[in-house]
C-alpha cells in the first residue's frame, strides 16, 4: 500500500513535470513535418524544412549559435576550473559563494543590458577612454552585436563561471583532493599537472550534468542574445523565436522545424561531449603512461586563472553601471560621468514597474515554493537504488532548448483549455525551476546521516515529525539555497513567460528585454536592478540565516561529509 | 413613375429611420454591456509616451463608461496576430485573450485574409461621425487596402528624419543627396534592420523616391514587375551600404535604438514615423535641444494607424467603447499635444464645431515640432505585399 501511494506520487510528480515537455516536443514536431489539423496544415512532409534552409543567412545562423554555445561553455568550464583551482584551500576558496553570489543571483538580462552599457562603441569603457583616446564619435567597432558573438560569449561566460564552479566546489568536498596533492607531488608533479590529470577526471561524472545543461543553454538562449548577440542574422533560436511571432500562418510550421533544428544541433553536441570524453580517456591514459610530468598545465592553468579577474571585474562594472543609469537625468557621449542625476527614471507616472514587480515576486515565491515541495517529495520517497534513470528524466527540460518546446506546449496547453495567462506561465516557470531545485537538494540529501532520524524514531517521532522536526532543520541551509537558486531561475525566465503568457502577463524580465532595445537607457536600468535585487535578495537570506541559526544550534549543523580534507 | 418613387421613399425611409434609431439604441445596448469590462489592448508599446496616453485613456473610459484598459504591451504587432491565429487553430473561436488590437498594413491584410476581425463596426460608433470615411480617404483605406469598417482610426503617421543641427549643417534632402552625404561622412548614418517595420518604412520611402514609376506601387506586386521597379533602389542600396555605420555589417533593431545611437553621437541622422517624437525625446533628455525634424524634399510616407477588434474577442462591447473613445475630439485633442503625445489627429476638422476645433487651436507649440503645413506632402504607402518583397529580397541581397 505505502509503496503504491508512493509510486504514484513519483508518477504524478514526472507527469506535472515532463508531461508538457513531451506534448510541447510532440506539437513542434508535428509542425516541424507540417502536420497541424487545427490550421488546415494537413500535408506531412517536409517542406518545412525547405522554407527553413532557404532562409537567407541560416547558415550563419547555424555556424554562430554552434560556436558561441561551444565556445562559451568551453572557456567558462576553463575558467571556473581555474577559478577553484587556485583557490582551492585558501580561506577565500571557503567563502567563494558570497563573491559570487552576486552573478550567479543576477538574472542573465539583467547582465547582459549592463554589459551592453559597458562594452557598446558609446558604453562606459569607451566614455572613459574617450579623452585620453582623442575620440571625437564613438568607434565604430563593437563587443556588442558583433559579428562574431564575442558580446554574447563574455555574457554567457559572466553567468556561467560562477554557477559551474560552484558546482566544481561542491562536487570537491566529496573528493580528497588534499591528499591528491600531496601524494601526486611527492611523485614529482606539479599542483596544476595534478589537478588536470587526477582531480578533473574524479570529478567529471558529477558535474557531467550541470555541465550539459550549460552547454544547451549557451547554444539555446534567447534574452542575453537578443540583447548582446548579432542582429544580421542572429542565432539560431532568435531565428526561430521571429518565425514564430510573424504574422503569416505558415511561419509557424516553419518555426517548428526551425525549433527541432535547435533541438538536433543541441543533442549533437551532447554527443561530441560524449566522444570528447572518450578520446580524452584513451589519449590521457596513454599520455600518463609515457610518465611525462605535465610543465604546460601550470600555464594553461595559469592562464584561465589570470582571466577570472578581468571577467569579474567586467561584470561588477556592468552591474555598477546599471545603478548609476538608473538615476542619470542626462548623460552625453563622451561624458564619463552623467552630466545630471535624477530620480525620474524610478518614479515615471505613466509606466510604472510596480505591476511587473508583483508578477515576478509571485512567480518566484508560487513556483520555488511547490519546486521545494515536489523536490522534497521526490527525494523522501527515492528508493535506494534504480532511480538513475528516472532521475535524469527530471532534467529534460534543462538539457532541451526552450524554443525546442514551448511553442509546442502553449498550443498543446491551448487545445486543453488553458488559455495564456498566470497558470500557464507558472506552470512552465515550475519546469525550470524545479530540476534546479532538485540539483542542489541531491547531494545534501544523500549525505544526510539517517541515524539522526532513527534516532528520532526509536524516541518515537512519526516520519512526517522526523522529516519536519530532524531532518529539514539539519538540511536548512542546502534547503534555503536551493530556494534562493529558485527564485533566481523564475525571475530570470524570459521565454516561457513571454510564450505561455501570450504578452499578456509583464515580469520585470520581459519589460526589461523589452525595454533593452528602446531608447531609454534609464528606464531600462531600472527594471534591471530591480530583476536583480530579488534573487539576490534571496541569495543573502539563504547565506546568512544558516549562520545566525549555526550559533544558536550548534550540535544541529549540517554533517560535513566525508572530505578527506 | 412618380408613384413608384414615393412608395420607394416611403418604404425607404422608415426603414434608414429604423436602422438610425437601432443603431442609436444599439449603441446603448452596446455600453451597458461594456460596463464593467476589461479590455485587453494589444499595443505596440515601444515609446513610454504613447504608453503613458494608453494609460490615461484607461482612466477615461473607466470614469465615464466603467470599461478599465489593460494595455498589453507588444515589442511587434505580429505577436498578437499569432495569437490571434494560434486561438483559432486551437479551436477557441470565443472568449480569445486580445479584445483590441493596434494594427496597420500587412497585419490587417493578413488578418483581414484569414477572416480574423470582427465587424463592419466603424460606422455603428457615434464618433465616427467627425471622420472623413469617404471611399479611398486616408481612413477608410490602410496600406491600398480598403478597411471595409473592420479597423477604426486613430492617430496619423508620418515618416521623418531628424538630425541634431549641432553636429550637420547640411541635411540631405533627397535619397540620392543621401548617398552624397554618406559617401563623404562613412559610417554617420543607419537605418533600422528591415525586418522592423521603421527600417521596412524607410526602404519603401527610398523606393517610392528611386522607382522610375511610383504609380505601381499602389497595385499588388505580382502585378508589376519588381525587378525593373526596385533595380534603381537595389543600385542606390548597393552603393549605399558600404558606407553605413559599421559598414552596414549590423543594424539598430527598431527606430528608439538608433535615437539612441543619434544622442550618443554615434550616428547623425535618425528616423521616425512619427514628427512630433523628437520633441517629444528632446522633453526627456534623449536627445540633444539642438536636434530637429528634416522632411524629405518630395515628401513622405505618410499612413493611418488603427484598432481593430479580433473576430474572437471576450470584450467586443468594451472595445468599441475605447475604439469610440479614441476619436472622441477631447481624446483626439489630448493626443495631439506635444505635451503629452503629439500624434496629429484623424479628425476632419470642417465636421467639428467652433468648440471642438478650439481646443486643437489652443494646442501649446514646442521648437522641435514641424507644423503640419512644413510636413509637406503624403506620399501613399504601397500595397503591403512590396513590403513583404522588399524586406525578403533584402534579407536575400545583404544577409550573409
């Protein structure tokens, strides 16, 4: 009876979760070879697909997404390595979160219009360079829509070297990486040689994941490359987003097959990670045998670690400009200051951001809120073994492209009666903010010491008593960041709230994409801090409440786990 | 013969009395069932001071009619039209989420096409009485294509340069003077990314000033021969080009990121569809005090802008109420104050009483702002489908 109920739990949670993934899958596809009835589309085959090749400048389209996504992943999992590396054991590497925090809290909208701010021909950096440059206009070279995507590759990095190589922090605790060290050392390697050929390996198949889903999301995102990525043309998924808002019917199928594109292109790259990971088993193997010590790790490892500054450093000023946009009355080219400062930007009569502000507040505190639950459902009611499998499925909407599914599953939502409207969005917002969820809570929960609640039991303490009483104010720190990150993902979303919306429901993300390509850089300034103050609003309870409670209760803290440190 | 005559007006007018009586009652029936509604009107929203009109319109029809407004805010018209049509493929025929609908050329003729709109309903509102709706007016007609009362008027739109006079002493006049102009200052001048309607709008402006014979523009373009009618423009473009900001190689996406371009000083010569907008950015301190409007020596495009009401719409009553509120002359007056939006009206003013054209009359000025006589002559926008060519053969010739 226990396992029935608890067999269908799971079942409900897989059904609320990966149930619109696959009806939203479905629906593109059927587009994608032209099948949609309800249109009067009935003609399967595969002329889609030719209105989609034929499209001037697909090719490039292609090519860009594949080497911005690529490229970015590959520098930032390189620079988050380095980053941990070389903090590795020092006291700032135990404190690494609260430097971070910040940019892993900010949504990528909100990053991406203050990088506009500051690497645009007319952005701070060049206003400031100005005088002593003799520059009479702005140049009319730039970082930001370039055509290259150098823009949206220091975007995507800016967001994804704080995620991964928190990731890569949590990962290490579980490995004895001390004792690597010291025993590869007195072998006569060097740190970086053992860090590279003993360290990465270890610690690979746990942040395979996280690192896929990086990867599918920097090929993939829409807002930080309508923003900072090329216009003419744009990446694939921006492509794909403009085909399905046209006006004329047909470009919806269009879109389907553009969005199955993405999809492909996504899980081809997967599988190069996939053979990627088996070539560097084979070489490495072989290159360890030949004994040689590695002196070139020190300096591609040197390398990534002098990066990290400039990358920081670039994203505090973005930040930094953001807050100083937000209040300029005017502020002229090439000024490198603003000429006048005003609050007007703030308190604007007509448009005011209090509207967009309750939509995100309530998205993110509804959908963190039933992703905690589920997660912990999910989690309580995990057997021992088995549940691998079942587990990765949960992911699926991390590792698929958003514009590979959400076009689809508004139309599937459509056909079951739910219109455009807040159920829809939250629902989709709850798709990405609970494999999140569940990705902080996994390693916590396993390491949890189950004495404590057999200890409960035995002074008989009932399991919902065990699980409220014992086990979630042991987990309260992993449980609060797993919150914060929460609130983080659902303020951020952009695609699924501006999709299943309809328009018609305003985040301060959506308003903030909006606004990133008007005139007004003030405004828009607003609406980006404001996207960002939330999430790491939330970010700082999570990180400082378990230290006010850690000196209350001391013998309740979070067991450490087996770190070899 | 005579008998015949007075037995058809007799039978005649008691009926066009009735259908003037209904319409009168109709149009009661109409705003009590609008009380109380809420309508959702989908508006292009990327200009804060048309926003803050929509706003204050809102407020209006909800003091005087109980029908609120919520404005959903659109980066392109072609989102709610997808809607729209996504709704009818879904098979929710009633009850759709866009009761009102801000929308012009290829939009409404692809709605329009597809049987999406509701009405005739253009006549049957009481304001509609102050408009010129003669057959082929600029309000009966959008984009060539004849309205058929499914859309109602409400603001006009003309296309304009601006420049700031600080920094460009002698603004072209002319597309072929233009290119002059660009050729001896590279990389001061761009134009929005045609796949936005303002730089779509500033290609046409060029073809209709570069096409040997603009009278076949007016005729859907499968009936002309395109390649002859757009080879000057493409020759002119390819000349052109190399020449624009970052040599052409990317674009601003809409009209408000290239005035921000303008105010950077990053480019000298920006572009709207609408002439009192730069006084209107000069008033926020977007653009410099010195900027000012240039009108293109021939004249513009010039077009009407609509609303129209989707066939599936949940508050069609509400949204009659606001379409009739719009060309109210208080609405229309407050709309085109430069203090507030600046939009010229759709009204013909020889239908309004000495009161109604006084508070037009007493309209306060501003230096930026052109008087409607400097704006010259309207040049008529082609059918929408040399659009749609346009920007393809674009995207085809210039994306790599």
């Amino acid at each position: 009876m226990k396992n029935v109920r608890r067999t269908g739990l799971r079942a409900l949670i897989i059904a609320v979760l990966i149930g619109p993934v696959l009806l939203g899958v479905a629906q593109t596809l059927s587009a994608a070879f032209g099948w949609l009835p309800a249109l009067g589309e009935r003609t399967i085959g595969l002329a889609p697909w030719r209105t989609l090749l034929d499209q001037p400048g697909l090719a490039t389209s292609v090519q860009l997404t594949l080497w911005t996504g690529i490229s970015a992943t590959v520098i930032g999992f390189a620079l988050a390595f380095g980053l941990v590396a070389s903090l590795h054991g020092r006291a700032m590497g135990r404190s690494l979160m609260p430097w971070l925090a910040p940019f892993l809290a900010a949504p990528h909208a909100a990053i991406a219009i203050g990088l506009a701010f500051v690497l645009a021909p007319s952005g701070w950096l060049l206003r400031l360079l100005a005088a002593p440059l003799d520059l009479t206009h702005p140049p009319a070279w730039a970082l930001v829509g370039d055509p290259l995507g150098i823009g949206l590759i220091l975007g995507l990095l800016v967001k994804e070297v704080p995620f991964l190589a928190l990731i890569m922090t949590a990962s290490l605790s579980h490995l004895p990486v001390r004792r690597w060290l010291i025993q590869a050392r007195s072998l006569g390697y060097t740190p970086a040689a053992t860090w590279l050929r003993v360290v990465l390996p270890m610690m690979w198949p746990q942040i395979r994941l996280p690192t896929l889903i990086v990867l599918s999301y920097a090929l993939s995102n829409v807002d930080m490359a309508l923003i900072l990525g090329p216009a003419n043309p744009p990446v694939l998924a921006v492509t794909v987003l403009r085909a399905y808002t046209a006006p004329e019917l047909s470009s919806l199928l269009t879109a389907g097959a553009g969005a199955a594109l993405q999809a492909i292109g996504v899980l081809i790259t997967f599988a190069g990670v996939w053979a990627f990971e088996r070539l560097i088993g084979v070489i490495g193997r072989t290159r360890l045998r030949r004994g040689r010590r590695g002196r070139l790790s020190g300096v591609a490892l040197g390398l990534a670690q002098a990066l990290n500054p400039i990358l920081l450093g670039m994203a505090s000023a973005a930040i930094a400009a953001l807050a100083v946009w937000s209040v300029t009355w005017r502020w002229s080219w090439p000024k490198p200051l603003p000429e006048q400062l005003s609050m007007a930007a703030w308190q604007q009569p007509g448009d005011s951001w209090i509207g967009p502000l309750g939509h995100s507040l309530l998205f993110a505190g509804v959908t963190t809120a039933l992703a905690l639950m589920l997660a912990i459902a999910w989690l309580e009611t995990e057997q021992r073994r088995g549940a691998s499998l079942l587990a990765g499925i949960l992911y699926l909407p991390l590792l698929l492209p958003q514009i590979g599914f959400l076009p689809g599953l508004q139309f599937g939502f459509l056909q079951l009666g739910i219109g455009p409207g807040l159920l829809a969005v939250g629902w989709a917002h709850l798709l990405f903010v609970f494999p999140y969820v569940l990705l902080v809570l996994v390693g916590p929960w396993r390491g949890y010491d189950p004495l404590l609640s057999r200890q409960a039991a035995s002074l008989g303490a009932g399991p919902l008593r065990r699980l409220f009483r014992v086990k979630l104010p042991v987990l309260l720190a992993p449980v609060l960041a797993a919150g914060a990150i929460g609130v983080a993902v659902s303020i951020a979303q952009y695609l699924p709230t501006l999709i299943m919306g309809g328009g018609r429901i305003n985040t301060l993300t959506t308003e903030a994409v909006s606004l990133a390509s008007g005139a007004d850089r003030r405004i828009t300034a607003v609406y980006a801090i404001l996207q960002m103050l939330i999430p790491v609003a939330a970010y700082g309870i999570a990180i400082i409440a378990p230290m006010l409670r850690g000196r209350r209760h001391r013998l309740l803290r979070e067991p450490r786990y087996a770190t070899g440190d | 013969m005579t008998l015949l005559v007075g037995l058809a007006i007799g039978l005649a007018t008691p009926a066009s009395a009735q259908t003037g009586d209904t319409s009168g009652t109709d149009w009661e029936q109409t705003l009590r069932e609008a009380q109380g509604q809420t309508v959702y009107w989908n508006a292009w929203a990327g200009d804060q001071r048309t926003n803050a009109f929509i706003q204050w319109v809102g407020e209006q029809t909800e003091a005087r009619f109980d029908v609120a407004i919520r404005h959903v805010k659109l980066s392109d018209t072609a989102e709610a039209v997808t809607r729209v049509v996504t709704e009818k493929a879904a098979g929710r025929d009633e009850n759709g989420s866009v009761d009102l609908l801000w929308i012009n050329g290829p939009n409404f003729l692809s709605m329009k096409e597809q049987d999406l709109l509701h009405g005739p309903f253009v006549r049957d509102l009481p304001n509609s009485r102050y408009l010129d709706l003669s057959r082929g007016s600029a309000n009966t007609t959008d984009f060539t294509v004849p309205t058929e009362g499914l859309e109602s008027p409400w603001r006009l739109a003309r296309f304009v340069f601006n420049y700031d006079t600080a920094r460009v002493d002698n603004p072209p006049r002319t597309m072929p003077a233009l290119l002059e102009w660009a050729q001896a200052n590279p990389g001061r001048f761009t134009h929005p990314h045609p796949d936005n309607f303002m730089g779509a709008t500033f290609l046409k402006q060029a073809l209709i000033e570069l096409t040997p014979d603009p009278a076949v523009l007016q005729e859907p373009v499968e009936n002309a021969d395109f390649a002859s009618a757009t080879a000057p423009l493409w020759d002119w473009y390819d000349a052109i080009q190399p020449h624009l900001w970052r040599g052409g190689e990317t674009y601003p996406s809409n009209e408000s990121e290239q005035q921000r371009l303008v105010n950077d000083g990053a480019v000298d010569i920006g572009l709207s569809f609408d002439p009192a907008s730069t006084a209107a950015a000069i008033k926020q301190g977007l653009l410099p005090p010195t900027a000012r409007v240039l009108i293109p020596a021939a004249g513009s495009i010039g077009n009407v802008s609509f609303v129209a009401i989707p066939y599936n719409a949940r508050h069609t009553a509400g949204a009659r109420v606001v379409a009739n509120f719009l060309i109210s002359p208080r609405a229309q007056a407050r709309m085109q104050n430069i203090e507030v939006l600046g939009a010229f009206s759709v009204l013909d003013f020889e239908r309004l009483s000495d009161s109604q054209r006084a508070r037009f009359e007493a309209l306060p000025d501003a230096p930026a702002l052109p008087t409607r006589e400097a704006l010259g002559k309207t040049l008529p926008e082609p059918h929408p489908s040399w659009m749609t060519r346009l920007i393809e053969t674009w995207a085809q010739r210039y994306t790599r």
